[in-house]
C-alpha cells in the first residue's frame, strides 16, 4: 500500500515563487505531495501547467482562490478532495513602492487585505481543521521587509511587520496542536514580483504635487533597487530549496533566512535596539552621497 500523500495548498501560484513551489513539489520523484495550486485569477494557470507538462495529473491541482474573498476561500478548500491540508503555504502578496504622500488610502486597504488579511483569513479558514487533525505546517512568505523598514515601502513593510507578529503570536499557540508556523525571509527575488508591483514611475502625474528633495530621493532609491536586483537577487529555485528545508525538517524553525543567515541591518536592530544604528546605516547604503 502506498504512503498517504502529504496535501500541500499554496497560495498566489501564478508566478514566481508559488509557481516553483507547486512545480516542485509537484514533481517530487517519490509522489509524496499532493498540490493545490491556487490562484486569484485562472486565466494566469498557462504558466504553471507549461512548466509541469501532463507528468502530474495525480499529483497537481489548479484551483481558483482569491485570498482577500473568504468565500472563494472556503470554495477552494471544499474542492480539496482528501478533505484535509497538511501544509498550508501562504504565499501571494503585493508590493506598493513609492512616497507615501501620493498613496490613496484605497490603495493602502488593498496591500493590507491581500498581504495582511489574506494571509489571516487562509490561515483562519484551514485552522480548526489542522487543530482537528492534531498536525500540520503553515507557511508564509515572509520578508526582509518585515524585519527591518525601507524607505518608500512603509505600508508593504507595515503589511509584512504585522504579519511577522501575527504569525509569532499564532505560533506560542499552535505548538499545542503540534502545528508548526513557518516565515520564509526572502530578500530581493527574480520573480514577476518586481513586474506585478504597484510603484509609482518617475514620470507620473501623481508625482508632481511632492516636493524636489523627495523625488531626487526616491530617483536614488530606485537606482538602488535596480542594482540590488542586478547584484544579489535570488532565483526562485533557490528560495524553493529553503522551503523544502522547512517542510522536510522534523522540527521546523520558526525563521528561515533564504539567504542562510538574518541580513547584517536586521542584526543592527538587535544589537542597537535604539534603532539610530540601523536608520543611519540603511539611509547611507541607499542614499550613499547624499548630504545628511
């Protein structure tokens, strides 16, 4: 008799790092996965289904799932034909990059409900049946923007912060259910994230009411971006690897860092809780020639 399948549900596969995961595990030699790959939006599926070919008709599901629709939530985990989910990996997210004075709060709810409320309400809907079952691993995409502040991104890392503290507090909790919480710290990524990012481009009309100092600012913050994209991006295939750490792993760590370590400015926070330490460093390395 075979083993029981492991049931995997991920959110936000459409591309990126969702995309890799499902792929992956999809793939596994061994078959011990079952996936359901979600997504927001079906007629993005083209992607993903590429990349697995027909290898994986027993093993990979496409399913349509909007993170912020708790009823999409709740259809999508009715379709799960083992009725059960034994990892839950949280994944979509949004970013919204530019200065926070031409943010509108319409577009300040929509980070929240799909990085902070998304990932709480998937959480809420798959809970009690993990606590019913007495196992389970939850995922979540974590970031090195909530580990430390960056400038022009305040409500992408008030969204990711907030997730950071909820998923602690969750996981105090869990450890009694025998349900491990797991973020995955990832830093820049070559994935569609950059692409799908809601930012403000330096031409545009919404731009023109800030002032000359703060566009000159987030010109060189830009260009900051772009080389550490150029420079030290991780592929997803890499950051795939550290989530497969976490769902080999029989007692999975509550942090991984995708690059191995925690970043050297979220080490400052620590060792500087004052926080000046950190604000000076991170204002130097983006802003290195700027008069303080």
């Amino acid at each position: 008799m075979s083993m029981e399948k492991k049931v995997v549900l991920i959110t936000g596969c459409s591309s990126g790092i969702g995309l890799s995961l499902a792929v992956r595990l999809a793939s596994d030699s061994s078959k011990v996965f079952k996936v359901y790959a979600t997504m927001r939006n079906l007629a993005k599926k083209e992607r993903l289904l590429e990349c697995v070919k027909d290898l994986h008709r027993d093993t990979l599901e496409i399913l349509q799932m909007d993170v912020t629709d708790r009823q999409s939530i709740l259809t999508a985990r009715d379709k799960v034909v083992e009725k059960r989910v034994d990892i839950l990996v949280c994944n979509a997210g949004v970013g919204l990059m530019g200065p926070l004075e031409v943010q509108s709060l319409d577009t300040m709810r929509r980070i929240l409900e799909v990085n902070l409320l998304g990932t709480i309400q998937t959480i809420q809907v798959f809970l009690s049946g993990m606590k019913a079952q007495g196992q389970g691993r939850i995922l979540v995409t974590g970031s090195t923007g909530g580990l430390h502040g960056l400038p022009f991104n305040e409500m992408y890392c008030a969204s990711k912060f907030a997730i950071e503290g909820a998923c602690e507090s969750l996981a105090v909790l869990l450890q009694h259910f025998n349900i491990q919480v797991s973020l995955i710290e990832c830093g820049p990524v070559n994935s569609d994230f950059l692409i799908n990012l809601q930012k403000a481009e330096l031409g545009d009309p919404s731009l023109q009411q800030v002032d000359g100092r703060t566009i000159s600012l987030y010109e060189k913050y830009l260009q900051h971006c772009s080389m550490v994209f150029q420079n030290a991006a991780q592929d997803t295939e890499d950051i795939v690897e550290v989530f497969l750490d976490a769902i080999h792993s029989t007692s999975p760590a509550f942090r991984y860092f995708t690059n191995s370590v925690m970043p050297p400015l979220t080490q400052l926070k620590v060792t500087e809780p004052d926080g000046m330490e950190y604000i000076k460093t991170m204002s130097k390395i983006i802003f290195a020639d700027e008069d303080q």
